[in-house]
C-alpha cells in the first residue's frame, strides 16, 4: 500500500503520533499489569498530572473528545438543566448530539463573533430558574483555545466564571486544544483553566502528540465522587490503560506538551504572515493558537485541496480552515502558500 | 518507576501487545491522513476482514468490548425490545448497565450451567409478543467463546439463530474471544460466527494481542445503514485511526490471530491437565478456550493471589477463573500449578 | 374551601371543562370495559376522528401536550436527529427539556417575528447531511396556531410540508391550538394539517374544552406501526381509556369544538378591539386565534395581575400574553379592558 | 352505541369511577385556576395527604402507574443504580421497560412463590459494590398489596427496609394498591408504608375508584428537592390538575378508601371462599387483597371468559387471575361462580 506522507492543514488530528510518545508505547510492551487503570503507569500518570494542575483534582482517562465532554456533562449536571455555549462550539456542532442523547440536557447556544463566551452572552439565557416548565441553566461549557482559534485570557474566564458560580452553574472546558491556550498565553496549563475558577476539564492531548489520550479532569473531587461508573456505564473505560498513561506521561512529564503547542501556534503564525500577502485572501480571526480561518476565493478552494486537504468552514462565506499539528513544518507552509498564491494569481 | 513483568493469569487484557501488532502501529506513524477512518490504513482493514468474514460485510471501529455490544444492539433494536442473554454475559455483570441507559433495552437472563444459550431457554423469555405492556423480544445474544471459558459449535449457533429468524429476533455474538472458539474449533471466524446466522457481531482483537481494537461487523448492510450516526453519537468514532487499523491488519493478514488464540488455549489446556493432578482442585468447566475454572481450597486463595493475580469468580463456592493470553509462557503455568500444589498441601 | 370563579387571562388551560364534556364523562361512568382502550367508547372515538381526518389514519390517546409531542418525534425520528423549530416553540421553551431527554435527538431553533416557520429560516440549518459528526435534520416541528397568536395559511404550510419531504424529513404539527386555527381559517381540521401534508400531529383537546385529551395521530400508517409500545414505554398509556375518548366524541361528533374555538377566537378578538383604545398599549402580534400579545406600561402589570392572572412574555419588553378560553365572556373583557384603561390612565 | 354494564374480574381498572369522586370532578367545574397545580384544590389535596401520611411528606400527582413507578426510580436513582424486584412485579413485566428507558438503570429480579420480597432473595443481588464494571445497588421496589394478591405485614417491611437502608439503598413501594393492602391488615396507609420505613410511595388511587390519580409521595423531603423538573421533562405534569386533586380529596377526606378497599377485598374473599367449593379448581396464593389466583381445568377458561372477561395468569399451569373491585356485588361473585362450577361440571 502506498504511504501518504503529505502534511496538510485540514486537522491536527491528521497527524501521526509524537516519537516520544511512541517511544513510551512501545517501551511498557512487556509483562502483564491489571487492566482499566489500576496499574502503576496509570498511578505514575496521575501523579505527573497533579503536578500540573494540583494534588487535590481527580481524573479519569477517556478514548475521545466527545467522550470527555458528554461524561463531564453527565458528572456536573441533571437531566433537566441546559448547557449554554456557542454556537461554533464543537459540542454542539461536531458530536452528532451526543450531549443531548447521553445526558438529557438541552444545549442553549449563543452566536458570537469569535468562538468566544461572554457574561452578556450567557446572560440572554439566564432566566426560567425555578420554573419547572423551562431546561434549568446547569453548565456554562466553553472552549480553551476555541473552535475559531481564539484564547481566552484568563481574566476573561474568571469572569464567566464567577458569573456562572454566582448562578449555581457549573463551568466545562472543552480543553481539546488547552494545550495551544496555555503555550499562546505563556501560562501554565492551571492557569488557563483551575485557576482561572473552571469546575470540569476535558483535557486533551490527542491534537498535541497523542495517539489518543483524552482525560476528565476534576477541580473539585466532590463532582467526581460516582464518575468512576458513569464512565464505564458511558463506554469509556479501556483495558489496556497503560498505554493511554504512558502518553500522558510522556507528554507531560517534562515540557513536550508545550513545544507541540508551540510549535504548531508558530506554524498557523507563519501561515497567517505568508497568506496575508496574497491579494483577495482575508484572515478572519485572530491567530492565537494553531487555527488560521480565511475568506479566499471560491474557485481557488477545490484547486488547493487536491494537494493539501483541507475543511470549508462556511460554505456561504467561502470562508476555510486551516489547522496546524504538531508536526507541521515550515517547508509545509512555505509550499502550501506558494500554491494558493499561484492559485489565486491566475 | 518499577517495570511489572510478571505474567499472570487475571485476564486476557493484562498482557500487553503482540510485538507484530505494536511493529505495524510504529510503522504507520508517518505523514498525515485524513481522521475518522477515511485513510488508506482502514480502506486495507477492512479489505483484509472481508477475506474473513465476505465482501458484503459492513465493518466499524470501537474503541472497546462494551461499545460494540453496546452499539450493535442500538443498531438492531428498539428502545422497547428486550435482549435475551445468560446471566453469567459480560454485557448483564460487566457493564455497569451500559446497555440499558444506551439503547434504552431490557435484559432478560436465563441461568446456565455452561455460559450457553439454548432454545429451550431462550423460549422461557419468548411470550408477550405484540401486548404492548411487555417489553418485546427482539435480541438473543451470546458469546463466543463464553465467559466460561466453553465454545459453541456452529450446529448449536444455528439452531439457535434459525429460532430466533423464525419468531424475528436479531441474534448478536460478543465476540470478545471469538479468535480463540475459531481456533478450538478449527475452524474460520465465518465459520463460528456469520455462517451459523449470527447477525451482527462484536469482534474483538484486544485480547487476542491487540492494543485496542474492536469492531461492529454485520453480516446484513441494511442492518448498519445508518450506523456511523450512531457510533459517533455513541461516543466511539476515534481520530487518528490508522493506529487501529493497522492492528487488524497485523492480526488478520496472516494467521496470527489464530496463533495466538491456539497458544492461549494451549496454555490453558496445560493450566487444567496440571491443576487436576492437585488434590481438592476441581475443575468446574469444559476447558474450550483460554479459562479454566476451578474450585480451589478457600484458604489458598489469598496466599496464590499475592504471586500470580487472578479474580474469585464465584465466593460462595470458593470458585476461581483462571485466563491465558497469547503470550503466557509454559514456564508460567508451572511455576504456579507448582505453587497451587504447595500451598494446598500445607 | 372557597370556590375560584373568576375567569382570567392566562391560558387557556386554566378554565374548567365545556358542560357537554363533563356530561359525557358522567354518562359512561357505568359498568366494566376492557382497559388500555381497547373499549367500545374508544373505537367510537377513533371512528369519529377519522370522519374528520380520513379513514386511513392510526390514532393514541396521550395524557398531555408534552407526551403528545415527544412521542410523535419518537416515533418518526433516530436519536441522532435534529428537530427544527422556532425559539418561542413550546417544545423548545415550555417541556423542559423532555424531547432531548426522551428521544435524544437536538433541537435547532430559529428566531421568527412571530412564531412562524419559513422555508428559508429552516433552510439555515439543512446542511451537514451524510455527514456523521452532524446530527441528522429529520423533523420539521410547527405549531399551528403558534405560540404567538398567528395562524399557518394551507398553501404556508403545503410549502413548508414540501421543502422537508424534498429532503427527507418528516413534518410535525404541535396542534395544541389546532381548533382555533381550524376556525380562524374557517376551514376543516383536515384541511389545517394533515392535507397541506403534515405527517404528524399532536391533536390537541384540553384547551379546547377537555378535561384531558390530546391524541397523537399519524397521517401515513406506516410511520406507527410500534407506536403502541412507545405509548406505553414512554408512560403515556391510560387504564381507564373510556374517560378520555367520550371527551373527543364530545367535541368532534358535532360542531362543537369549532363553537368552542370560535368563541374563544372571538373573545381575542373582542378583547385587541378594546386595548387597542387604550393609550400606552400596543398590540404586538397579528390576533389569528385566542392569545393577545401586548406590550403594556410596567408599573400596569403588577396591578392588573391582581384581579386577573396573566403571564409577562417578554420581561425586557414589557410584553404580556393574553389567552382566552371556550368560557370567556364579554363581560369578562370589558371588565379587563376597563380595568386596565383606568390603570393607564393613573 | 350499546352500553357495557357488565362487570367482570379482569382488573381493577376495568370498572368506572365511585360516584362520590365523579360528583366531585362536576364539583369543581367553574370558574378559572390556575394549571399544573398551583390552585387551591390541589393545596387541598396535599393538606389532606398530610393527615395521612404526616406534615413532612413531599407530594405530586402523576399520570398513571408507570409514570409514579418511572419518576420514584428517577428520582432516588442514578443511571449506574440497579433496582431489585421480584419477576412478577408491575415494574418488570407490565412497563415495557419503561424504567429502563428513561432512568437508564437495571432491574434485577428474583423469583418469589407469592410475589414477596425478603431479605435473603435481595440479598442474592448485593455485590460488586464499588466494583465499576457492576451496576450498583441503588433501590428496593417491593409492591404492596402484591401483583400476585398478597400483603407485606408492616414488620416484613421493616426488616427489608431496615437491611436495604443498612447498605445505602432506598426503598420504592409500588402502591397501586396500597389501600387494599392497608384494609387488609386494619392499618393506617402510613402504617403500612412510611412507618416501615418505606422511602418513595407510588400512591394509586384509579384501582380504588378515581377516574385517575396517582401520585409519587416523598417521606424524605431531601429526595425530592428538584422533583418537578423530573415530572416535567417525564412528561407527567397535567395542566387542569383540579380534576385530579379533587378525587384524592373525595377519596382521602373520609374513609371512603377504606371503604372502597375493604369492599373489594370482601369480594375477593367471597369469591375465593366459592371457588374452593369447586372440584378441580385449586386456589393458588393467599387472598389477602382483592386478588385470586386459581388453577382451573384448561378447557373451562374460553368459556368462562366469553361471560366474565378475566386474563390468564400462566398459560403453562391453567392458572388465571380474577380481580375485584370497589363496585364488585355479591350477585357478581354468585353469578360467576356458578358458571365456573356448571362449566367444570361439564
């Protein structure tokens, strides 16, 4: 069969896995370990991960992103409150209603400009409590960097989250990309999320390096007390889970995670300067982690995506995604900008 | 961190991975391709399991066992139907309910001796037929092997799907361990599976050396026309999923699915030939696959458990479950019949 | 206990039940019929229902709106569906969250000026088709009359009907109020639903006059064929059936649920006559059937819900909603009338 | 249309309703209140509950049987919880899986002789707490009168409730025929219920003579803090609730339950007393409520039945089921009997 070896920008989830993180895969291969988590990888695992986010969370390994957001969902909430988040957010538009079906809840969704929640926002849906005939506001959901490529800062998620506290709301990180956040801030990966007053954090490292390692993580072990079954009861408990610790070990144990993160905002910031200098092509987000969104012409696109694939964003807008991996490499961003340049020029 | 080399005999899925199959996951991390399984690694997957199973098979990817059993009883029922199984089916004790809170089902078991369904058993459940207070048969599923370690034989499978076609129930095998019933029979996985009428399978290869890789295979497409909604919804479509491809490839190119199965059955074979030789050890199963069930003294539980870990099976009776797995090595089995012997004889 | 026999503005569910129900109900409160409905008052009934909606029609008795509307979704729907309404639907503002619990599919709402759908507003979420990370658009849900007081023309909802069936999605009419938009358009029930193409229908009695009756009622027979169980698995299933169905022989063996409407209709009609007088009161919404939308000075609210009950629509606006009932009488309008005419004027 | 007068032994919900709740439903037909049960008949009913069953209860009125029983599960429960029931309860063979569906827990069952509980059968049931691959053990359901006639002494209760509350779980009483149950022994309702440390009451009142009125009745007011959303989104909350109200009140403001269950029982008795009289008709359980339970000569049950309408209890051992009700006469029992003795004589 023959190998593709292309790099292209349509996900960073089209990448392979990180060496290290290969290397750490392979070298647990030997012996048998119990299985589902009580093993001394997953311990070490656990370990590592308190020393980034604090010695008092409580997390749970999952197979996926979808995994991680529906259980934390399950975990902080009851059938009959609401989630409110964006309209963009990939919980609401990526999971097939996976949120809906698993929990219960209702998903309340607010347009925005930039993937980005506000108290203002939030607030449009923030009335019916104690009214038994309207979805009760439960969770605030919001994504860290979002589906737009944008970072909250820190202070703007303090405020959202002293709102939603102050409401009796619980507040999710979808943390698919917490990664790029925290590397895009120069901040610690607590500090774009625990301390920023984030209840449940669904952590991702599958987009960093990962071949898959997803995680629930809990600020506060009061949430997590049953997860252990909610967890096996929503499908998401693996067998072989040394090989799911290992990554995160890996990745985490020094500052591999943050050189994937940076390395791939750098790309998706070298891909923003090269097109920004192609007549007709217009960036439509800020660049602040590794997602670069543009309006290019329409005819260019089908032309493009024959070399490097690629997602249309918005049909209507002809407006596309770029995404940056890991892996990336400049010659990559180099070439893929020397043709869209061709493209449009012609 | 200590390394856990000691092999044991608690399950199947305390072993790590086949040294081939992690060799073709090294292999393949390479360049980008598309996620979710529209990449050339599964297009080759799932050519290779049409070898085995026929062309007109329609084949998913899962993350785990209960996933799949999961997912393939949300394909073929309704939220109303019941799904008849034995008491002992990994879906009714090891589960945690998933299949309820998923689909929706009722579970109606039967006790058997043996871990197998008969028709005379799964006819105490077939009434209430169209009286809408009743939950509405509508699955039989079994496992192949069973959790009692005892294995099929395609006449009894037919007998069983041709009653339940006959009254319009679907029938489903858990084939957790189905590489290891084709092995003791010597026979295909068609042969134990689709062509004795199964409709849908769960295949699994994680605890015949795999990382992680199970499917939903069914042998009628009109069946899974719609099922990617439902893995997807269900938690268990995976990104970077050439990682699990290319683990049935490695497994079901050649034979080495049936390799290692017979290795593991072998291992158990020895494991019982030696325990029987032990005085007040009483094998309490047909050894058929890769466990031995046996009721040992009480007292020597505790004490064997600290050398090589296993589970009690059943603690009324003082009955033990014993599993092999593809890479136990003689030299386990004697070392721990050697020690089962001395501590029965202090 | 003092008796409530002031009539008020608040729903139409707040009045009692028409004299001839009540009679009915007491006339065949003799002697022992089979329960579930399977009893000769329900065949009458479901006889006289297919006087007005045709004889090939399949038809249940439901004991709410709620369970009327989420069981058609259930029944014509996959979990991973999508339902498309509008914001102000009741099964979007007014049912808690039960069709997402019950069915798992996600509502997809669109903002209307006055509670209408249009090919073009559902048309905003008809995309993402084939595509699995998407939920499936599978239902279009309308309300006829809507929550706001407007009422579907046939050829209105015929081009609705069409665009969806074009696309493969069923039709839902949430007919709670279906009477009054029967009789606004002086047109049959028939004629209001299911022949401007209408798949299902929530058929609405209770404001109507019934103590409790709405039906859920297919237009193609092939869309019930497991209703029964649904019925029943989703708690909707009456014992004492017969109570109910001589409630819809009642009101559909002659005219009077179109009297009843009518009068009702009128009574709105009536009662937008005298506000409009008013100084300072603006009405906000065409007056098609039996609600009066308002916008009123705010001190006015508190003062005027003294002496008649009535619900704030739109907090921020000031807008109230005024619904009027088979019972309301003229005098009962200008008492309001005058009430809030002098209130105004302070 | 002709007129069922006939009363037979089917069930106690194939009769009518007593006259003293039909008259009170006319009663309460004017004027305007309030829906879904902020009205001052329904604050009627909860006060005169309270006399019942003590000022701390948390009360609300429900649709039917299926709805009480789902919404106590729902309640107390989480998805992960199993609930332990006898085989023959409503719960597990008369719901459609209705409390699968929509608490997404397990039932457990245990065969019993007479439909009762004890501790040793629910005790076959408690393992794997803590263990995430098992569902937990989260409620009791027992039924009081039982489906198979018999009553639960207050003491039996306690020492069932004592055990499950010793390890964490609650007890649900299926009370659809709790008055039947407390005529029986001579007891208050509370007695056999609340005082034996029963948790969470579905309280029936249609077998006893209502048109329809059930209710789930908290003795812990911390389990139901947020039980009106879970009516809401059960699709269980009424909107004209007086005219359900008002027949708790017909039945509880007097001792007319009492009555209606003591009248009922009596017939039960009487009939149980001829039947025996019978040759080859053998009476098969205890009748202690308004049940009997008989085998009868095989060929005698289509003929009997064209007469008096009654089910088959289990088809395999000629065993039938024969109901009565608060409007069972004397002359019904006589005429009944005498048929089966002729047929048998045959």
């Amino acid at each position: 069969m023959e190998r593709i070896t292309k790099r292209g920008f349509a996900s960073d989830n089209n990448s392979g896995v990180h060496p290290a993180v290969m290397k750490a895969i392979n070298d647990v291969n030997e012996g048998h370990v119990v299985g589902y988590g009580d093993d001394p990888f997953t311990e070490e695992a656990i370990r590592i991960l308190k020393n980034h986010f604090g010695a008092d969370i409580d997390a749970y390994f999952v197979f996926n992103g979808t995994g991680a957001n529906v259980l934390s969902f399950d975990a902080v909430s009851k059938a009959y409150n609401s989630i409110i988040c964006t309209e963009t957010s990939h919980i609401n538009v990526d999971e097939c209603g996976a949120p809906e079906r698993f929990t219960g809840c209702k998903l309340l969704t607010v347009p925005t400009p930039d993937g980005k929640l506000t108290v203002e926002k939030i607030a449009s849906h923030m009335h019916g409590f104690d009214f038994e005939h309207h979805s009760q506001p439960g969770i605030v959901s919001l994504s860290q960097a979002t589906e737009l490529g944008t970072v909250y800062l820190p202070e703007e998620l303090k405020i959202i989250c002293d709102y939603a506290h102050h409401h009796g709301l619980k507040v999710h990180m979808d943390g698919a990309r917490i990664c790029n956040a925290a590397a895009s801030l120069d901040l610690s990966l607590r500090a774009v999320s625990r301390d920023a007053g984030i209840d449940v954090l669904s952590f991702g490292l599958t987009k960093n390096g990962a071949m898959q390692c997803e995680l629930v993580i809990f600020f506060d072990q009061a949430l997590s007390a049953d997860f252990k079954y909610l967890r096996k009861q929503g499908m998401q408990l693996g067998s072989k889970m040394r090989f799911m610790s290992v990554q995160l070990t890996s990745l985490l144990s020094d500052d591999l995670w943050r050189q994937n993160a940076l390395h791939s905002n750098r790309m998706a910031a070298l891909l923003a300067e090269e097109v920004v200098k192609i007549p007709r092509v217009k960036i439509t987000q800020k660049v602040e982690a590794n997602g670069v969104f543009a309006v290019i012409p329409r005819s260019v696109i089908p032309l493009l995506q024959k070399e490097f694939f690629f997602y249309v964003w918005d049909e209507s807008r002809s407006e596309v995604r770029w995404m940056t991996s890991f892996d990336t490499q400049e010659e990559d961003v180099y070439k893929f900008t020397a043709l869209l340049a061709e493209l449009v020029a012609r």
